[in-house]
C-alpha cells in the first residue's frame, strides 16, 4: 500500500470522526428550539454539547488541512469551485459559535431566543450544506483539464445534491436526538427519543434513495466484496437504532454515520473529484497528491501526534460524560 492509498484512508478516517462527533452537534443544535419549552429546557439542551462542540469542530479543520498537505489540487480545486457554499458554512458555524456565548449575556427572553434560531440557522446550514458537497462528490462535478471547477454554486444545487442535504439533515437530526436522549433526564429525554424516532423514518428514506444513486453514479458493486458488505454493515446499524435503546441506540447511529462515509470514499476511489466533463480530467489520489517525500514527512508526524488528541478529547468525553439536569448553570 503506497501513502497516497494511506493518506487517502487517514482522510476518510477524520471526515468519519467528524461526521460522527460533529453531526450529533448539529443535531443538537437543529432539535434545541423545537424540544426545549422553557429557557431552562434549552440551556440543558445546550449544556450537553457545550464542553466538547468546539473540540469536534477541529475533525473538520484537520481533515482539511490534511487534505491541503496531501492532496493539495484537491484541496485547491474543492475550496475555489465549492468556495460560496463554503463561505456560507463558515458564516453560519460563526453565528453558531457567537450565538453559544452571547445567548445567557442577557436574561431578556427576546434576546435568547433570536440567539437559539441562530444556533439552529448555524446548525442546519452546514449539515446541510456538507451533504449538498458530499454528495455532489459522488455523482461528479464539472472539471476541465487544468483541474479548475467550471461551474457555479447553483450547479451543486442539482437533484441528487439536494437529496445528500436532506439526507445529511436527516441523518444529524436522529443522531442529536440519541444523544440528548443520553445525556437528558426525564421527560426531556423521552422526547427527544420521540424525536429520534420520528426521523429515523426521513433518515432511512432519504439515505436509502442516496445509496442507490451513488450505486448508480459509481459502479460501487464492482468496487469487490469488501464494498459490498460495508452498506449491508450500515444498513443493520441504521435498522439497529429502531430497535435498541440507551447508549446502544446511539452508538448504532454513529456507527451507521462511519460505515456511510466509508462508502462514499469507497465509491471515490480512486478518484477524489470526478469530472463530469470528461473521466480523463478527474481528480486522483495520484495526480492530485503532494510529493512522496511530503507524504513521508506527514506520515511521521501523524504518527505521533495523532494518538495524542485523540486520547486528549477521549479524556475530555469522560470527564463530561454526566447526565445533565434542568437548572443547572451554563450557557
């Protein structure tokens, strides 16, 4: 296996972790205006993710500035053609992360609820927008022959993108249900189990009809048998999360997030960024790398580094890992 293979499952491993940290975050956010009744509903909503949601942001600048230092025409490609949706996304996780802050700066009940519409504006924009660009990866966009995206950010609001948005909602919506569900008590967790159950049933519906397209988009089913099984494997943990409960319930979900993320790499490779202009001018784990010795160094330093953050944010998880009640303080 050389290190463009390797880098390009080191990257596949952080958009898995961050999807699977970072969508029950999103989650969260998407369900606290509409399960909270009361200003003490929400800010124990918001008290579950509020010791970690900056920690799992960082899966995402991670894996970008991986992507920057191994896959730099990937990288450069991805963020010039996709940069409006980009902007919007880093617009709304700015609102987010003000809007965690500000909201208990002032007790008047006007000031903190346009503050939670805006942790909701800051968490359905980017879970929606990454499913628009995940799935816009899959079914290929327009790249001529020096590597440059031709088209426009209304290209990306094709069909099937829209379709990987919503599925992505879906998706993010259920998981943040399961959390709450762990770190709530009483009839607030109950509900937001209610939650979990009501969109399971968008989420199975709206993945279902995106596997199939990126079936159809990619040729996954010649990709060998490993390929095969990793979507039967995500589909017994997605119909898992119906039928269990308590932390198997959400671990379910999670691991139905990883294993669908693993599909979509699997679905890429090689490739990184199709072309719908000709396969020739397609992206590749090759012809979009860095050089090996750049690939060798980076190698090195993951090695020792990465293990270090993980087990920093594993200690950080259990140190928090306490239900949280109604009337406590935060934010």
């Amino acid at each position: 296996m050389d290190l463009h293979v390797v880098w390009f499952i080191l990257i596949a491993v952080l958009f898995s972790g961050f999807f699977f940290l970072e969508g029950f975050d999103y989650g969260v956010g998407m369900i606290m205006p509409f399960l909270g009744k009361t200003d003490g509903e929400r800010r124990a909503i918001i008290n579950t993710i509020g010791p970690v949601w900056d920690g799992n942001e960082v899966w995402m600048i991670t894996a970008g500035g991986a992507m920057f230092a191994a896959f730099p025409h990937w990288y450069a490609t991805l963020f010039s053609g996709f940069y409006l949706a980009l902007f919007l996304m880093l617009l709304a996780l700015i609102i987010r992360g003000v809007a965690f802050e500000y909201r208990s700066k002032n007790e008047d009940p006007a000031w903190r609820e346009r503050w939670d519409w805006a942790i909701f504006f800051g968490s359905f924009t980017p879970a929606l927008l990454w499913g628009v660009a995940i799935a816009n990866l899959v079914r290929g966009v327009p790249i001529d022959a020096h590597m440059q995206y031709t088209g426009t950010f209304w290209t990306l609001l094709n069909p099937y993108g829209l379709l990987g948005g919503v599925a992505a909602v879906a998706v993010f919506i259920m998981h943040g249900a399961n959390f709450l569900s762990l770190k709530l008590e009483g009839d607030l967790a109950e509900r937001a189990r209610a939650i979990s159950n009501l969109w399971w049933w968008v989420a199975v519906a709206a993945v279902v009809l995106f596997v199939v397209g990126l079936f159809g988009y990619t040729g996954y089913t010649s990709k060998g048998f490993l390929a095969v099984l990793v979507p039967l494997a995500a589909a017994l943990a997605l119909v898992a999360v119906r039928s269990l409960d308590g932390s198997s319930r959400f671990w379910a979900g999670g691991l139905a997030i990883i294993l669908a993320t693993v599909i979509v790499f699997i679905a890429l490779f090689p490739n990184v960024m199709p072309s719908t202009l000709n396969p020739d001018w397609s992206l590749t784990i090759y012809n979009a790398s860095a050089s090996d010795y750049t690939l060798g160094v980076m190698t090195v330093v993951a090695l020792i580094f990465t293990p270090l953050v993980l087990l920093y944010q594993g200690w950080t998880y259990w140190v928090f890992r306490g239900r949280v009640r109604v009337g406590e303080g935060g934010y």
